[in-house]
C-alpha cells in the first residue's frame, strides 16, 4: 500500500508544469544558437521562467563583434545533405544562412540580435560564461548590452536552483 | 481544467476547450473578457490589457492566426516588456484566451 502511494505520489509530481529553465548555448553556429533562444522565448511565452547561459562559440550570439556575423555550418554538418567538398566551396555557408534567414523571417522568427533583445525584455537572464570568457580574453565592453553579467560555473548552478537545465 | 467546460452567463452558453479558451470567437464580450480575466488571476483589465486583446482579437479575426510575440511586441503598441508586465504569466496566451480566440499554435 505504501509501495502504491510512493508510486502515485511520484506520477503526480512527473505531471507538475515546468516553472524554470536554464539553457546553455555551447556552439556558435546558426543551427547551434536558435533552439536555444526558441526555447528561452517559448518559455517565456508560457510564464515559465527563463536563463540563458553562453559558453564556448555559443558566446558569439551576444557578442558585438560576431552577432551578425553568425552563419551555418556547410562543413561537417550532414543534415545539410550537401558533399563535404561543395560545403567548403567559398560562399557557400553565407548562401546557406541566407536561405535560411530568409525561411526564418517567413515565419517570424527573428535575426539573432533582435531574438536575444526580445528574451531579454521578455524577462528572460542574459548570461556568459566567466571560463569561456577569460580563455578569449573579453571583457563586458565585448558583449551587446543585454548581458545580465558573467557568471562561474558555481554561479551558475547557483542561479539554476529549482531549474530544469538543458544543454544545447 | 480538465474536460469540456461552459461559462453560464445571463446571455448565452459559452462554450470553452479544455484549456479554457473560447470555441466560438463570435460568442465573445468584453464583459465576459473581465470574467476570464479574473479566472486568469488578471483582478482588472486596464487599457493597456484592452489594447492588447483588441489587437490580438482584430488580427486574428482578419488572417486566421494569431500574432507572434514578436509583431506583439512591435506592432500592438504596446512593448515586450510591458506585455510581461501586464500579462506575467505570457501575454500572447492569456491575451488570446481572454479576447475569446484559440490558443496560438506557433513557437514564437
């Protein structure tokens, strides 16, 4: 009986809502960056709370310098179904994101700057990673000013207390 | 919420998904508007909120879909940040179900 009730018990809390996500963003492709921030947004969209936490290449989403600079991956990357040769040809990854940019605007789904201004409004935390940080030696002047701050790794689980933490 | 439910009000029957969300746009009013609204947590609808659902209801009843959170913020007037203020727990939803429209479908 009290075997049944744990197992009921443990039913009824699988079922509780999401209320908090923290995402890390690790890759600084296109395809790398957008779940993500689809992701953060959606949360926000349905009042769960939400982080976002770059690291690695994923900080080129929020810094000045590379934000509009961000492109697919034609090399390596085989949901392409493009010949490894041809992805390498010159031009080709900025053809890719092109196309693909132009898909995404059909739908609404906006440049990556803009994206990351509207998670920020939304709410949503603006986080980089203090490792990843150090390694390329930035500092906060690198960042777009919708950066909450640079956290440590310790920090950031700190922050995720009660979050679901997902790695993208 | 779970199954069909109805509001009873002095008018008609209103018919309500299981969410919550009106089944028949046309069976809408403001004053049923404010009793959602409430059910919502949301105690009054200022003019903020009322420009807001009035452009989500509009829009929709022009093209057939909902507006995104991105023309939301762009086009209604009234800015992202302000949506979450007036709407905290998501503005496109609870927008759509209190100005008495389906709940939007897309992702952003």
């Amino acid at each position: 009986m009290i075997e049944l009730a744990q197992a009921r018990g443990e039913l009824e809390g699988a079922r509780e809502p999401v209320q908090k996500v923290s995402i890390v963003v690790s890759k600084g492709s296109l395809e790398g960056i957008y779940p993500g921030l689809i992701m953060a947004n959606g949360a926000r969209m349905e009042g769960i709370e939400a982080d976002l936490f770059f690291t690695f290449f994923g900080l080129d989403a929020i810094r000045k310098d590379r934000q509009r600079r961000i492109t697919v991956a034609t090399v390596g990357n085989p949901g392409l179904h493009l010949p490894t040769l041809l992805g390498a040809l010159p031009g080709m990854s900025w053809l890719a994101t092109r196309m693909m940019a132009r898909q995404m605007e059909k739908l609404d789904i906006p440049p990556i700057g803009e994206f990351i201004e509207l998670i920020h409004d939304s709410g949503g935390g603006i986080y980089a990673c203090q490792a990843t940080v150090e390694m390329f030696g930035l500092t906060e002047e690198d960042f777009v000013p919708q950066l909450d701050g640079i956290l440590t790794v310790g920090e950031f689980y700190e922050r995720s207390a009660g979050a679901q933490i997902i790695f993208t | 919420m779970t199954g069909e439910t109805s509001t009873e009000s002095a008018r008609t029957r209103i018919d309500r998904d299981a969410e919550g969300f009106l089944v028949d746009p046309s069976q809408w009013d403001r004053g049923l508007a404010e009793e959602i609204a409430r059910e919502c947590g949301i105690e009054e609808l200022t003019p903020g909120h009322w420009q807001v659902i009035e452009f989500m209801r509009s829009r929709y009843l022009e093209t057939g879909a909902a507006p995104s959170i991105r023309t939301l913020g762009k086009q209604s007037g009234v800015p992202v940040k302000e949506l979450y203020r007036l709407f905290p727990k998501g503005p496109a939803k609870l927008a759509a179900k209190i100005g008495g429209i389906p709940k939007p479908r897309g992702c952003i």
